[in-house]
C-alpha cells in the first residue's frame, strides 16, 4: 500500500458521498440537509428532525402528524417487552442491554435492503425498551404512555408515570435534535460498514451501539456528571481539573477532532443547561469549563480548544430527569435517526466496505520442519 494512503484512526479520509450531515469542523458549523443544526434544536421537533434526516425534507405539519402517530404506532406495536428484558443478564449496563435488544428486535429481517418499517422500528424501539428495562430492574411494572404523545414525552411518561415539565421536555427534545447525527462518526462508519455486507438494519444499529458505548464517542455525558460530583463546588473547579491532569486523566467533555474550537452544538447546550439545570449546579459547570479550557491551553498549547457535545448534555440529562445509567442509551435514542437514515443511503448506493492494511510482521519465512 502506498505511504501516503495510511491514516491512523482514517482522519481526514473520505470513504464516500452523503447528503445527509455536513460537519464543517475548521468553521464550527454544523448542518442537515443544509439546515444549521443548532437553530432547528431551537424551532423543530423531534419527529419534524427524523422526517428531515430519514426522507430527505422538513415535514409539512400533517406529514409531520403522520409521521409522529406512525412512531406511536410502531411503540405500541413492539408489544409486551419482558421476555426479552428478563433474558438479559441482570449484570449487564442498560448499554449492552440495549445492544442485545435491537438484536433480538431484528429477527427474521432476511433480505436487503431494508424497508422503511425497518427504519421505523428501529427509533421507535429505544423510547419503550429503556423505560421497561428500568422499571424491570427498580421493581415497577412497565408503563403504556397515552394517546398524542410525541417520542421525547412518551419517553419521559413511560419512565416516570409522569406529564413532563414542558421547559424540560423542551430541553430534552433540543438535545435529541443536536445528537441525531454527526456524519460519519465511528457508529455511524460501523453500522454502514456491517449493512454493506447485505447483513440487516438492526443488526447494523446493535453494531453502532457497541461502538457508542466507548467513552471516547458516546459515553462522557455521564462522566461528566460523576467528575461534576467529585468537584462539589465551583470554588474547588481548579484544583480538581488540575488533579485530572496530574492523574494522567482524560478530562472529559472537552475538546472533539471534527472541531477546531467548541462543538457548534455545545454552545447550544450551554443555554438549554441556564434554562433548566439548578444554578448551583450550572456554577460549578461553568467554574469547570473555565478551569478546564485553562489547563488544556496550558498543558497542550498547540491546539485550540473547546467543549465537546457531552459536557452541558450531562446537566440536560440530569434536569430532564434521566437516570444517570441511561445517559449513554438516551444518546443512542437519538442518535439511531441518523444511524437508519445513512443505513437508507448505504443501501441505496451499496458497495461492500473492504479497506486495506498496512502489513507491518514478519517477512515470508519458511515453516518450521516438525522434529
């Protein structure tokens, strides 16, 4: 293989053509299908974002009523999910949980490619099998949401019982917007690259949610949280990211490789956070992001920093009321629009993803002779 081919990590590789996400990382934009992603998270909803990234345009208000009794349709559809639930090991994060779930969501999907019923299930599945997985393992019965809801509230009901707060519901469907989807992110390279074998969408998608489970792609908005815990109060943000680096740590909800600067989508996370974290929590957020750009410019000067889309995701997550272990699946809720809606453009330009390596063992050498 020619040098110049091999890309550690494949960054800065082009492996194809989408219409889908546009990240353009050197300005701090962020679109889909054209659209600045932080201004739809402020004037659209989640089922108006899935038409978006699924079928191609912003619905018209009765295809986006359409779409989201479809979606309801299909949730109630998925019918009584503890069987499946009771068969996962106990011991098992709501992650690999999850992973099993779509797996077993896609038996008997023989044939390529996929349908839309598919790609429908497929979000629809998340907002229920995580609710009752929860319930399940607290000891509650699981939860039927009523009629009209959308699928951020039906989530929220049917884990709580609960009518939503509106300011925080609102938060909640703005985050999943934001999340939806970032081009060809590690899940996303991983679920195409398993639909190109001519392998089902839900097996795809169980394949992306192994890949969002690692810290580094999906997981830090709950380790933000916990790093928020141990730093307490904002007067202690300094010694404790100062601590982090003298540990060796990473320091997450910093820094992201498609950004030169802060993720475009943090910045709108950031107001969502003010709008519905409690204060005391935000100061010590912000006291952590100040101390944390700080140290990151002075421990490694030769790159510009900012913060990534986990770290204010974790104080959204928190006022919404999700559960701290459900901070890694409720990504992959959101983030499963955008999973089907490239497995929908793979399929529709498939070629089988077989990239090359660079061999670097042993020369060719003779076997040795038995003695």
């Amino acid at each position: 293989m020619p040098e110049d081919r091999r890309v550690g990590g494949l960054e800065g590789v082009v492996v194809g053509d989408s219409s889908i996400t546009d990240v353009r990382g050197g300005e701090g934009k962020l679109y889909y299908r054209g659209y600045s992603v932080p201004e739809l998270s402020g004037s659209v909803g989640w089922e108006e974002t899935v038409h978006l990234l699924l079928r191609g345009e912003l619905p018209t208000p009765d295809e986006a009523r359409r779409l989201r009794e479809t979606l309801a349709a299909r949730r109630r559809s998925l019918g009584d999910l503890d069987p499946l639930i009771r068969a996962i090991p106990p011991e098992a994060t709501p992650m690999e949980a999850l992973r099993s779930g779509f797996s077993l969501l896609g038996r008997g999907w023989d044939g390529f490619p996929p349908t839309e019923e598919m790609f429908e299930l497929l979000v629809a599945f998340p907002p229920v099998f995580l609710p009752n997985l929860w319930r399940y393992r607290n000891h509650e019965a699981p939860l039927a949401e009523p009629e009209g809801l959308g699928q951020a509230a039906a989530y929220l009901w049917r884990l709580t019982g609960l009518a939503p707060d509106p300011k925080r519901l609102q938060a909640l469907e703005a985050y999943f917007v934001l999340v939806a989807d970032h081009g060809m992110n590690a899940s996303t390279f991983v679920a195409r690259s398993v639909l190109s074998t001519w392998s089902d969408a839900a097996s795809a998608v169980s394949a992306a949610v192994g890949s969002l489970k690692g810290p580094l792609h999906g997981g830090a908005p709950s380790l933000v949280a916990d790093f928020l815990d141990r730093v307490g109060t904002a007067d202690r943000a300094g010694e404790e990211v100062e601590a982090t680096f003298t540990r060796g740590e990473r320091l997450m909800g910093f820094g992201h490789r498609a950004y030169r600067g802060e993720d475009p989508r943090a910045r709108r996370l950031r107001e969502l956070a003010r709008a519905v974290a409690p204060p005391e929590r935000m100061a010590v957020a912000e006291a952590v992001e100040r101390a944390g750009l700080a140290a990151l410019l002075r421990h490694h000067p030769e790159r510009p920093w900012g913060l990534n889309v986990e770290f204010y995701a974790a104080l959204v997550l928190e006022a919404a009321g999700i559960p701290r272990p459900l901070f890694p699946p409720t990504f992959a809720l959101a983030r499963t629009a955008g999973w089907v809606s490239h497995l929908k453009e793979q399929a529709q330009h498939n070629r089988l993803v077989r990239p090359e390596v660079h061999y670097v063992g042993p020369a060719p050498r003779p076997v040795p002779t038995p003695p």
